[in-house]
C-alpha cells in the first residue's frame, strides 16, 4: 500500500473553484446588508432629529436656526419658554457616510435629510437621499 505524500493540481484547483463560487454568492449579500444597515441607521438618526425638533418647536415656538441650537440651551430665555436643560439632543449625529445630515427652516416646515454615499442630492441604491418627513 502507498500513501500519497501531497495534493494534485486538479484536487488544487477544485478546491479554489469552489471557493470562489462560494465568495461569489456570498460577498454581494454581505455587501447589501451593510448598505442596508446604513440606510436603517441614517432613517433613524431622521427620526431622533425629528423628534427634537419637534420638542425644540413646541419649547420656542419656531424651529431652530441649525441643528446645533439642539445641542445646549440658549444663552437668552423668556420667563414663559421652558427649555430642556442641557439642550435636546447629547450631540448632532453625523451620517453613517461621515457628512452631516442636510438640514433648513422653511418658516414652520423644515427640510432634514441624508445625502447618502454620494454626498450630492439624488441618487440611486445606496447613492440615494433619505429623508425624515416633514411635518
């Protein structure tokens, strides 16, 4: 009886095939669940923004000038405003692409949003806005 001392080319070769087949399939799964998970985290930084804006709102009677009016409590306040100490929110998140999140008062309406990969309005897939309602 012989032993063999070793693999052959074919048995080599069969085996990365299969490996490649694998990653194939497996990778673009991989990839889409990332994308949507940075989707899911930038809808809901939206919400939480929103949230305290709308908090902010009903405090001033106006939304805030930038979203970093949310962060501290104004340095001047009415008697009959009462504000939350320590502002609305810890910090302004950034989106999950590292830029901040878009945002603009429009008298009693506002626009907030993510640009998405791209950094530029528009898009598709991942490259797409998301955008918070407005009220």
């Amino acid at each position: 009886m012989t032993m063999r001392a070793g693999y052959t080319l074919l048995e080599i070769l069969l085996v990365l095939v299969l490996l490649g087949l694998v990653a194939a399939l497996a990778v673009p799964r991989l990839l889409g669940g990332a994308a949507r998970a940075r989707r899911a985290r930038a809808t809901s930084d939206l919400q939480t923004l929103a949230q305290a804006l709308e908090r902010y709102r009903l405090d001033a009677g106006a939304y805030p000038a930038s979203l970093d009016a949310l962060t501290a409590t104004p340095a001047v306040v009415s008697g009959s405003v009462h504000w939350r100490a320590g502002g609305y929110l810890e910090r302004v998140p950034h989106d999950p692409w590292g830029t901040a999140y878009v945002y603009a008062r429009r008298d009693d309406r506002y626009v907030l949003r993510s640009l998405g990969a791209d950094h530029a309005p528009g898009g598709e897939g991942e490259d797409a806005d998301v955008d918070a309602h407005e009220p």
